[in-house]
C-alpha cells in the first residue's frame, strides 16, 4: 500500500494504521496512528483523533524508554489533549492529566513548539476550571517565552490567553493590552482558534470598560476570522464569546434566536463543552425576555453540564442565576446564591461579575419590601459602584448607578441622584443605543425637569 499510494499517502493513513497495528510493526503503527490522527484534527474529527492517539499510545508500551521514544509520547499527548479540549471542554480532568504528562515530559526542552503546546493546554485547563492564580502564572512564562523568540504564533496564543485570564480576573484594562497585543499578529498566524478568540475577548473587555460600540466591532471582526479559518472548533468558540456582547445590543428575541442557532451548531458539531454553555446563553436570553422560570430552569441544568466538565464556578453563571431568581420574584433564594457566588469570586479570583452580583443583591433586597432592606440595598449598589470603579468597569458602574439613582430618587434625594447619574452618563462617548444608555439618559431628563 505504500508503494501503490506513494503520491497520495493522505488518503490512507488510518488504513495503514490499522495494518501494522496487526502486522506487529509497532513503530510503523505508531507512525501512521499519529499521521492519521493530526489529520482527523485538521478536518475537525475529534473524536477518530482521540481513538487513534490514544491507540498509539498504547502501543507506544511495548518500546524501550529511549529520548526518541520520550519525545514521540510528548507529540502524541499534545494531540491527544487538543482533541480532548475540542470535544469535552478545557477543563475536565483529563485534559489537565494529559497536557501535566506533557509539561513533564517537557523537561529539559528550552523554548520548543512542544513545550509552548503544553503551556498552552496547561493554561487552558487552569484558567477554565477556574484555578485563575496557577493559570496566570504558566502564561508570565508563556509570554516570557513567546516575546524573547518572537515567534507570531506563540506571541498571539500567549497575549490572547493572558488576556482572557486578566478579562476573568476583571483585571480589564490590562486584559485589553494583551489582547490588541495578540491581535497585532500577522494576519496569517491570526486565521485560526486563537487569532478569533483574541478579538471576541476584547470585544468582552470592552463591553465592561464601556466602549459598546467598538466592542460590536471586534465580535463581527473575530466572527469573520473565525469563518475564514474555516475551523468549526474557531467558530463555535468565537461565537460563544461574542454572543454575550451581542446580547447587550439586540433584543431578547434575536439574542434567543442567536442562542438556538449556536446550540444546534455545537450540538451538530459534536462539542459537548460548547452545547452546555450554548443552552445556558439559550436560558440568559429567556430570562431576558421575562421567561424566568424556564430559564431557570435551563440555566441549572447547563451550569450542571457546565460542572461535569470542572468550571461551574464562574462568577457569570451565579450571576445568571440571580437574575433569573429576581425576574421569578425569588428574592430569598437569590441572595443566597448571590453568597454563593461572592464566595467563590473571592476563592477563585475571579472577579469578572463581581460588580454584577453587587448590584442584582441590591435588587434583591429591595424586594423584600421592609425599610431595614433600603438601607442594605443602597449600601450593595455603592459597593457595585466602588468595584466597578477600581476594576475600571465603566458599564457595570452605570448600571449600578441607574439602580442607585432610582432608589434615592424615591427616597428624594433627587440632587445626589442627578449629580451621580450625571457624572458617569457623561463619561461615555458612544453606545447611546444601547438599552442602559437610553434609561440612563432617560432617567436622567426626568431629575432635570
């Protein structure tokens, strides 16, 4: 078979495989198991790659321990863990296993391609399962190794990983250097996962800074580089992240038709990761639309999902639920998980919706309905207000500043409350039709009068 298809061997890698697998030629077989399954990568067969990295790795046993065996198990647990992380998510145990296996392996390796491949998957896990310090600092590392050899394809994968862990961190501004940085790539090395994954998470990061307008940018811009990279994997990714600000711009029923479309597209696709968090955009947009209970529903449900594969503990998913429990009139139950997602904001360092959770607990209170729980939800929308400052999150200090205004205002405190309000709408330059811009300044024409 190799002389008949010298020219056009492609087509039969996973043929050969299986040959030598049952001739007893194990390098032959390994050989062709790793071709075949790098393949099945590049046409997005994940679950073929997962079967055939891990036969060769099985195979792999019968060698003797030799450097050259040692480096072919590194390249084949490199692969192994890219097909994972497609299929099941970043951050399920076995991902972690596998790229460990791989940085140990490692050892020894200066600044290799296998070595940036395992610190890459290693921040991946990390940052996903929400170990957000160990992340961070593997990607210092990548970073370090990526700006001394400055090499366009490590450059872009360490600025956009960083920028996302900062992004998690609710570290913003710095976020948002790291990902132009990623974003200042060739253009070539940009066409893939990593190069749309940079722009959807500035996008995000510049949502929260308050820059709407050019964060709807930089979603179509990371939406279009994703389908040039004709990667589904890219797409599915991108268009995960970018969802979240589009949100912010549509109204429920387009970003609940969005959700459909993402989900079914995930589903198709086989990504299990992306089809749980694609139901749980689904139950944001309902609950967006004034359907609590069923996107209550579907919100515990995908953060169950979401927690089979390790990360259940984004502060974005306790922040979904709460609101959904304020929309349902559940007022007791959401300040108990808004505790709970205060919790683990502070346990995980992720502070990316603590500001958020702030204020829904302001609204929460409030529906209490007795005058001890005023004063407790003016002092959670000043403590929103406060995070929201240091963190320079411009959009959750407005929104935390309109639902401060509306209770002083009922109060009569109406200077403080048109002062305040005053002072952050002015602020901004653009986004003037977005949903929050147009309250604030509604709201702030009727203090005027």
């Amino acid at each position: 078979m190799e002389a008949l298809y010298a020219k056009r061997l492609d087509d039969h890698l996973s043929e050969l495989a299986r040959h030598y697998e049952r001739s007893g030629n194990t390098v032959k077989a390994i050989e062709y198991l790793e071709k075949a399954g790098q393949q099945a990568i590049s046409r997005a067969s994940h679950a073929e790659a997962i079967a055939l990295f891990t036969s060769a790795l099985e195979s792999l046993k019968a060698l003797p321990e030799t450097p050259e065996r040692l480096k072919k198990e590194l390249l084949l647990q490199l692969g192994l863990g890219s097909a994972l992380q497609a299929i099941m998510g970043w951050s399920v145990p076995e991902v972690g296993q596998v790229f460990e296996k791989a940085h140990q392996l490692c050892q020894g390796l200066d600044a290799s391609p296998e070595l940036v491949g395992a610190l890459v998957g290693l921040i991946g896990f990390y940052s996903m399962s929400v170990q957000l310090t160990r992340a961070y600092e593997l990607g210092e590392q990548l970073v370090s190794i990526a700006e001394s050899e400055q090499n366009p394809d490590w450059l872009l994968k360490a600025h956009m990983l960083v920028g996302m862990i900062l992004g998690t961190m609710g570290e913003f501004a710095s976020a948002r250097a790291h990902l132009e940085r990623a974003s200042s790539v060739d253009l070539s090395v940009r066409r893939s996962l990593y190069g749309a994954a940079a722009l959807a998470w500035e996008a995000i990061v510049l949502v929260n800074l308050g820059y709407p307008d050019q964060a709807l940018d930089r979603s179509r811009r990371a939406m279009a580089l994703a389908r040039e990279a004709s990667d589904p994997l890219a797409y599915v990714n991108a268009w995960t992240n970018v969802w979240w600000v589009n949100h912010w711009h549509n109204d429920g029923q387009s970003a609940l038709d969005e959700a459909e479309e993402l989900l079914h597209f995930a589903v198709d696709h086989g990504f299990q990761w992306y089809s749980a968090f694609a139901t749980f955009r689904r139950a944001q947009a309902l609950a967006k639309l004034n359907r609590p209970e069923k996107g209550l529903t579907q919100i515990r449900d995908s953060l169950a999902a979401i927690r089979g594969s390790g990360n259940a503990d984004f502060s974005i998913g306790y922040a979904a639920l709460a609101e959904a429990l304020l929309k349902a009139g559940r007022g007791t139950e959401g300040i108990g998980v808004v505790a709970e997602g205060l919790e683990a904001s502070d346990r995980n360092h992720d502070a990316e919706s603590k500001a958020e959770l702030w204020c829904i607990k302001g609204h929460l209170l409030l529906l209490q309905g007795q005058p001890r729980c005023e004063h407790e939800a003016e002092n959670s929308f000043r403590h929103a207000i406060e995070i929201a400052r240091h963190q320079r999150a411009k959009w959750w200090e407005l929104r935390a500043t309109v639902s401060l205004t509306r209770l002083l205002t009922k109060q009569g405190r109406h200077d403080e409350a048109r002062a305040m309000l005053a002072e952050i709408y002015n602020w901004f330059t653009e986004g003037f039709d977005t949903a929050d811009l147009k309250e604030a300044k509604a709201l702030l024409d009727e203090l005027t009068v």
